[in-house]
C-alpha cells in the first residue's frame, strides 16, 4: 500500500509539472470545465429518465425509493406516479431529445476548446523550446545530437498535445461523470453503493503499476526515435559520402537496427496500453454481477422499485466507461510525462555564455585585444589553451598556425564568446568582454569559417542573414568585393535562386564567396578567417584571396591558415603548441629565429 502511495505521489507531482505548460491559458481551461460540467449533469438527468420509463410506463408501477426525499423531489416523484403512462411517455420523448441536444452541443463546445487549448500548447512549448536553442551555449550542441534536438521539438511536443487535448479533457469529463454517477447511486442506496466502491482499489492498483512501467519504456522509446532521427539527418546530409564510399547497405542495417529497437519498446507500450482497458472491465463487471444479485433480492422484496434499482445499475455501469478512459488516461499522461522531462531538460538548461545585468555597450572598436593567462578547456577534456597571454592591436593582421588540434579555432571562437575560459579572461580596449552586452560584441565580429554556413534560402536572404532591414544595392555591392556577382547573375533567377541545404547547389569557392560577401555587408571591425581557403582548389582559392582581401582591408583580423603561403604578409604570427604559444613573430623572423615554423614551412615548400 505504501509503494502505491508513493508512485502515486510521484505521478502527482510530475502531472503538475506537465500542466505548468498550461500556464496563462486558465481561462480556455474553466470554459472547458464549465462545459465538461454541464456535459456531466445532463448525463445524470438522460440516465434518470429510466425510472419513469421502467416503472410507470412500461411496467405501471409506482416509483419506490428505498429512502426519505426532501420534499421537492417527493413532490415530483408523486406527479410522475399520478400521470398517465402515454402523456408520461410523450414528455420523456421530447426531454430526452431536448436533453441529448444539449449534452452533444455542449460536448462539441467542449471538444473544441480543448483541442485549440493543446493546439495553443503545443505551438507555444515548440517557440519556447526553439527560443531557448537559440539561446544556449555552443558545448549544449556539442553534447547533444541533432536528431535528438528534432525530436524533442516535434515528438516530445506531440505527447505534449495528447496529454493536454485528449487526456486532460477526459480526466475532467470523467471525473466529473463518476461523481454525478455517485451522488446517484449514494442517493439512493448509501450501503449498498458502499459495498461497489470497495471493488474500487482493485481496479486502480493495478493501473498505477502499469502505470509507472508506461513510463520508463516510453521514456526508452523517446531516446529510441531520437536515435533514429539523428541517424536520417546524418545520412541525408551524409548522402554524397555514403555514396561515394558505397555505404548504403551498412546504413540500412544500421537504420534497421533502431528500427526493430524502437518496435520493440513499441510493442511493450502497446502491450500494457491495451491491457489496461479489458482488465479494468472484466473486474468491474465482476463487481457489477454482485452488484445485481443484492440488489435484485431488494426489488423481489418490494424495498425498491424496478426503476430505481435499474437507475442505481445504470449509474453504476455507467461509470465503467470513465474509468476505463480514466485508465487509458493514465497510460497516456505517463508517455507525456516522460516528453516533457525531456522537453524540461532543454528549459531549464543553463545558459552558460549570455549577457550580464547591465552589460556594457560599445560602438567601436578603438585599441588593442588582449588574451591575459588564458586557459580552457571542453567539457571531459585536458586543457586545450593554458596560459595564453597575446597582445593585437587595432589594424593588425593576426596569423595563427599549428598542427591540427592544437587549438587554433578554440583561441579564436573565445572573441565572439562561443565559450569562456576556465581562467584568466579576454580584454577589449581594456573592457573584459564578459562586461559587453553579447549582441553588440557579436555586432563588431565577422567570421568566414573553413565550411561556410549556408541556409535553404535565397542568396540574397544569406547574405543579408541577421540584418532586418538592408537594401538590394547594398547587397549587389558585397557581390562584387566578394567576386561573387559574376556567377550570380548566371543563374537563372540571379540573386531570388535558393541554393538548397548548406548551399548544396553551389561549388566550394561560390560558397566562400558568398559567405565573404555576408562578412562583407556585415562590414565588421574585427574579422576571424577560419581556414577560409583550405578546401578549394587553386583557380578557387586565387578568386576568394583576392575576395578575403578586400574584407581585410582596414580591419583587425584574425587568420587560421594551414597553408602558410597565405600568412606571409601578416603583421604577426603565432605558433601554437601544446596550447601555448611556442613563438611569434613575422614570417621573415620565424625563419630565422624559429625552430617549430621553419620546419612547418620547409615541409609545405616540399610537398609544394
């Protein structure tokens, strides 16, 4: 007993964190409320319609209930009997029609109302799931795959609607049917009706433990479509490599095994979803024969009548189909249970990197950038950057290089605050910049990555991303710097084409262009160029040069390069290694005086 007490505690206070997704949509909730009332007493009036029915109409006998009546309902009870049986039958015609009129219109009303209010949930949890994304740390995408950030924001969500349009309307309209349908029955036998609720626990117990195992493998089967839509977003954007390395039939034993996974927790949830229902009926059936045995002895005795005893019956019964919906409910409510712990897992994830209370703003950038004993590292790692300290002026032309790995990018994204050191702190003009406000630091920062970012959109709409207002001239004029115009206006509908998904229809080099001509129009003070040429063949990479160095004119950059043909002319280059910087210096003085960049150089000349 006390186990039950505690899972339903449990199931209690999980419930109510799942209906604070209802919050501010109190009022939708007491009109359906209202209505679920109204629906639940006209229930009781349709079912008292068997007393006249059974006894004076049909049968011709009196009404005769097994207790004293106030004396309103006395007074009815004597009308009824007094009437004749085909005026009595006429009138209960037109009631009933009256009263089922009602109850159906009010149970649209009902149904309606709901659904929307689910609607409203759902479409709202989805905003403030995919604001918070937008939010969060760059570590939280990291640690997480895609697929199982979709599914939270499409199945998790969906669990959420059923919780709320389907399960919350039936837990209210049920539970307001079995009280109507037990005020009944107490009324009119107490003793009896007393004797039917003891065969209550047996049908709830059982529904709990279910109940709780519903929960653990719906829990199971989220993380199980969670698999598998990150596996189809993997091998839909992976499709030119499965291709060319002929992996398509290692992908399909791989989908197929999530699949048959996810199928079999399936048919477990199945399995006990589909057992509550006829399991909850045969027990109250047994309870509802008993039931019939005592109370007919009652009307053989003439302590009741036919009618009265058929309405008690009636009422009693009428409460097996709440609580099997009741019990279906419950299976439901468990499943969302479950997708909405994951749906909070993304709520109340801590944000690690945001803008302070009262965050500076800053217009411009006007002297130096300054790296003081920094050290990071990611999550489960050593540290990556220790104890770097680095000097940069405005106007300086910043190379970094370095094996792979060593944690050239890291130094860069910790500008932008992509992440924060574990120790010591980044400066500008003397400012840390956790102080900045996070937009207006980003405002004065332009990155072109080694893979540019592009979007399902039109060229005109990816390089006007993040700017709400831009003019068409002002975008054509980022084209030309960039040496992008000329391809574009090639194509079909010129700058209106959508170059599909990260830009599928574009070359390597049309995508750097166009990604230097966002950096362009964006018209930063500080630029970060992150392997920006690495990947393109030479005639490529002798176009986007000459487009990388129109955007570095006049601004403080920062340049991760393997190929050091490209960081000659920089005012300073790093060497990193072992994430701290081994040396500095020009390209003519690192020949000279170096010992890690000459021998990268000299390895470079060979291949070359």
């Amino acid at each position: 007993m006390i186990e039950y007490l505690k899972i339903a505690m449990e199931f209690l206070k999980d419930y109510l964190r799942l209906l604070r997704f209802l919050k501010g949509k109190i009022l939708y909730l007491f009109l359906a409320f209202l209505l679920m009332g109204l629906s639940a007493i006209f229930d009781g009036f349709s079912i008292g319609m068997i007393v006249p029915l059974a006894d004076n109409v049909l049968t011709g006998k009196k009404i005769i209930i097994p207790r004293k009546l106030p004396n309103f309902l006395e007074s009815l009870i004597q009308k009824l009997n007094s009437l004749q049986p085909l005026v009595l039958l006429k009138i209960l015609s037109i009631s009933v029609i009256i009263l089922l009129f009602l109850k159906n219109f009010f149970a649209f009303l009902r149904s309606y109302i709901m659904s929307d209010l689910g609607l409203r949930v759902v479409r709202d949890v989805r905003a403030k799931l995919f604001e918070k994304l937008q939010r969060l740390s760059l570590d939280f995408f990291e640690e997480k795959s895609s697929g199982e950030i979709v599914s939270r924001l499409t199945n998790d969500v969906g669990l959420i609607q059923n919780a709320v349009s389907y399960a919350l309307t039936d837990l209210i309209q049920c539970s307001l049917q079995i009280m109507v349908f037990s005020f009944i029955v107490f009324y009119i036998d107490w003793k009896l009706a007393l004797v039917s609720f003891i065969l209550f626990p047996s049908i709830i117990f059982p529904v709990v433990k279910i109940g709780k195992r519903i929960k653990k493998l719906a829990t199971k089967s989220q993380q199980k479509i969670a698999d598998i839509n990150s596996l189809i977003v993997e091998n839909v954007t992976g499709q030119r490599i499965i291709k060319a390395f002929n992996a398509q039939k290692i992908e399909i034993e791989n989908f197929n095994e999530k699949n048959s996974l996810y199928y079999k927790f399936q048919r477990k949830l199945v399995k006990r979803n589909v057992m509550i229902s006829p399991m909850t009926e045969f027990i109250a059936s047994l309870g509802a024969i008993f039931l019939l045995f005592v109370g007919g002895k009652k009307v053989i005795a003439n302590e009741m009548s036919f009618g009265i005893f058929g309405l008690f019956i009636g009422a009693l019964l009428s409460m097996v189909r709440p609580f099997k919906k009741l019990s279906n409910t419950h299976s439901i409510n468990q499943t969302a249970i479950a997708g909405a712990k994951r749906i909070y897992e993304i709520l109340e994830e801590p944000i690690k990197v945001k803008s302070k209370k009262n965050c500076l703003k800053i217009k411009e950038f006007k002297e130096e950038i300054l790296f003081e004993d920094v050290w990071f590292k990611y999550k489960d790692s050593d540290w990556v950057l220790k104890g770097i300290n680095l000097r940069v002026k405005k106007g300086e032309k910043i190379a970094i290089v370095g094996k792979t790995g060593v944690g050239k990018s890291t130094l860069v994204n910790l500008i932008p605050r992509f992440y924060d050191p574990q120790k010591g702190r980044v400066t500008i003009d003397k400012i840390d910049i956790r102080h900045i406000c996070l937009e207006n630091l980003r405002d004065l920062i332009g990155i072109v990555t080694q893979e540019p970012i592009l979007f399902n959109l039109t060229i005109e709409e990816n390089i006007a991303l993040g700017k709400k207002r831009v003019s068409f001239e002002d975008i054509k004029r980022a084209c030309k710097l960039a040496f992008a115009d000329e391809f574009i206006e090639n194509l079909p509908k010129k700058y209106k084409t959508v170059i599909g998904e990260r830009g599928v229809r574009l070359s390597g080099g049309q995508k750097q262009r166009i990604a230097i001509a966002r950096a362009i129009l964006k018209d930063p003070q500080i630029l970060i160029l992150d392997e920006a040429t690495s990947q393109l063949d030479s005639e490529s990479e002798r176009i986007v040069q000459l487009a990388l160095e129109k955007l570095m004119e006049n601004r403080t950059v920062f340049v991760i390069a393997h190929r050091l043909s490209t960081v000659r002319n920089c005012s300073k280059i790093i060497v990193l290694d072992e994430g701290k910087i081994a040396e500095i210096g020009t390209h003519t003085e690192l020949l000279k005086t170096g010992k890690i960049y000459p021998h990268f150089y000299k390895l470079q000349f060979k291949e070359s």
